[in-house]
C-alpha cells in the first residue's frame, strides 16, 4: 500500500541535502504540502531554496527542533503527517572540537521530535503518520578492505557526529518498538551535489582550486568512501517515504567507491581544462596533513534491499554527476562567494532573527 502524504514537515530543509530533497518533492508533488522548519545555523541557507520560497506549497519556519512547543503546535496546526527529519549537525571535524551541540541536535532534538510525533500521532489527528530518520552510514563504524554495510551490520559508531546520529537511531528504533510509532530510518554514503557547504570533501577542493589555496588531504589520502549524488539520494527518500512498511531501515548507497586523494587528483584534473591552466597544475595544490582523530578507514554500501524492495538505483554515473557538480560550483560564484564569506547569514539574520 502507497503512503500519500498531504502535509510534510522537513526538519533542516535549509541545508545541502534537505533543500535538494524539497526541491525534487514539490516537483513531483505538487498537491502536497511542506514545512520547512530549519534554526538557520551556519549550514542553513535559504538560498538554496530561492525557486520555490513563493511556491503555493511551501512554508518556511523558522525553529529549533528542540523547541517542544513549537514542534507541537506545528504538526498540530499543519496537520502533519509525515516529518522527514534532516536536521543534524553533521561535520565530523566540528564534533571532535565541539561534541556538545551534537548531542543537543542530533540526540536530544531526534528524541522531541519523536516525542511530539508520538503525541500526535496518537490523537487521532491525522489518519497514518510516518517519522523519518535520515542518518548516515557512519553510524555503522569502519570497514576493512572488503565487505558491505548491510541493514544488520552492528552500529560500531567512532566518532562524536556518528555517535549522536547512532543514539538517534536508536530511540527511533525504540519509539516504533515500544510505542509503535510509524518510523522510518534510511542510512546513506557521502553525498555530493550542489548547495553543498564548502567545508565538507568535494565542495571544499573546488573552492580551493579555483582561488589557488592548498587542497587539504588527510593521512595519506587512502581512505575510502561511496559517492552517492544527492538528488538520487532525494528519490530514494521519496520512494521510501511512499512504498516502506513502517519500522523499516534501508541503506542508500552509490555503489560508487572511491579513494579520498582519487577524488581530489580527479576534480584537480577536471579543473585544469575548465580554468585554462596545464595539466597537472592544480595537483600540485595538493598538502597532505595529519589524519584527523578516529578516522574510519574505508565506508561501503550494500543498499541490495531498496534496489529489491522498491526497484530503486542511482540515476547518476559519477562521471556526470561530478562533472556536473564542478559546473554547478563554476556557475555559481556568487552563491559560493556569499557563504565563504558570510554574506548569507546577514541578510537572513534581518529577516529571521540571530542564528546561534
């Protein structure tokens, strides 16, 4: 049986792969409605939403998923049935010097949210409810050289981010056993794509070579990722959203692995040709720097389950999808150039109020 949403609240939806998420679900729903409840941290951007921020559909909010009574007083006053839950802070660096907002977001906003959702689901408000955790392959620890994350695989989490994204699960995972919340728990690889912020990977090599600054890379660069684009990722939290049975967890993955200083020796390339340099000239920005702390070795994907459950596959070779990505960046200057500098945040904090 097909789950048919009416009125969606996406928690985060301001951030790289919640707006690119609402951007392809207005597209292919338009009768349904969306809230976007987003505090507007540094990762939020309304301007990744500008096409749609008019659209009859859309509502902007903006909150903390902390904040009970707001959470509350949304799901009740939209008649929400569905919240797809994005909202994380999710930059490994910043929780090894920071882990304390990542508990407060990840942890202990999951579990409001769960909360309210419990609430209302239970009041008979709506007919069907779903809750939807959007997590990470992370959670899931490191891999050897072989072998997949499967469903099943146990959560080794081993770092401050993956721990709190780990906890969330959990008490999702506990609110449908124990109360029968109807839940939903996707786990994806790395995404990449446009609007996403210039600290992470794939962003930050394409900001740094086109301003000739040194192209950071950890350890000795082997350490291995799945690449998933992240409008695929969008279409298969759509599909799981729709088709999943309640109390389901599936992986989403790229099938598309790669060693980190592959990926920046690729971009450095592919940049040379698009900025009129000789080849091999942004290779040369290249700086390999002390590994970061807890550094997992190697992430892969099995994501067999959705391919069979819900005929899902990535769209993207990654070929076109990086190529395309690199253009977004090119195209895009003055996007890029109003987050690197904050530009963003002043113009929005005038609207909405100071962000933490």
């Amino acid at each position: 049986m097909t789950f048919s949403p009416t009125a969606v609240l996406v928690t985060g939806g301001a951030g790289f792969i919640g707006s690119n998420f609402i951007h392809n679900f207005i597209a292919n729903n338009p009768a349904c409605r969306v809230i976007n409840l987003d505090v507007l941290t540094y990762a939020g951007n309304l301007s990744n939403l500008k096409a749609i921020e008019h659209h009859h559909g859309y509502r902007f909010v903006k909150g903390d998923i902390c904040d009970a009574n707001l959470v509350a007083k949304l799901l009740t006053e939209e008649k929400i049935d569905a919240i797809v839950h994005f909202a994380a802070e999710s930059h490994v660096d910043r929780s090894i010097t920071g882990p304390e907002i990542f508990v407060r977001t990840n942890v202990l906003g999951t579990q409001t949210l769960l909360e309210e959702s419990r609430k209302h689901w239970q009041s008979g408000v709506v007919p069907d409810f779903r809750f939807f955790q959007i997590s990470t392959d992370e959670v899931y620890g490191s891999l050897g050289d072989t072998g997949f994350f499967t469903e099943e695989t146990p959560l080794a989490a081993n770092s401050p981010y993956s721990a709190s994204k780990a906890g969330a699960d959990l008490l999702v995972r506990a609110y449908h056993e124990t109360y029968g919340l109807p839940t939903l728990n996707t786990r994806c690889s790395n995404n990449y794509g446009p609007y996403h912020f210039p600290e992470k990977l794939i962003p930050l090599m394409i900001h740094n070579i086109i301003n000739r600054k040194a192209l950071p890379v950890y350890g000795d660069g082997r350490n291995v990722r799945d690449w998933l684009h992240v409008r695929d990722h969008a279409a298969a939290v759509e599909a799981v959203l729709k088709r999943a049975a309640p109390g389901s967890v599936y992986n989403i993955g790229g099938n598309n692995e790669w060693f980190n200083i592959d990926i920046v020796n690729l971009v450095c390339d592919l940049l040379d040709g698009r900025l009129g340099r000789t080849d091999g000239e942004n290779r040369q920005l290249i700086s390999f720097v002390k590994d970061r702390p807890g550094h997992d070795r190697r992430y892969a994907i099995d994501a067999s389950r959705l391919k069979r459950d819900m005929g899902w596959g990535p769209a993207y070779t990654f070929e076109q999808g990086i190529t395309e990505t690199i253009d977004w960046y090119l195209a895009n200057q003055e996007w890029v150039g109003e987050v690197t500098s904050g530009a963003y945040r002043e113009y929005y904090s005038q609207q909405y109020g100071e962000r933490p």
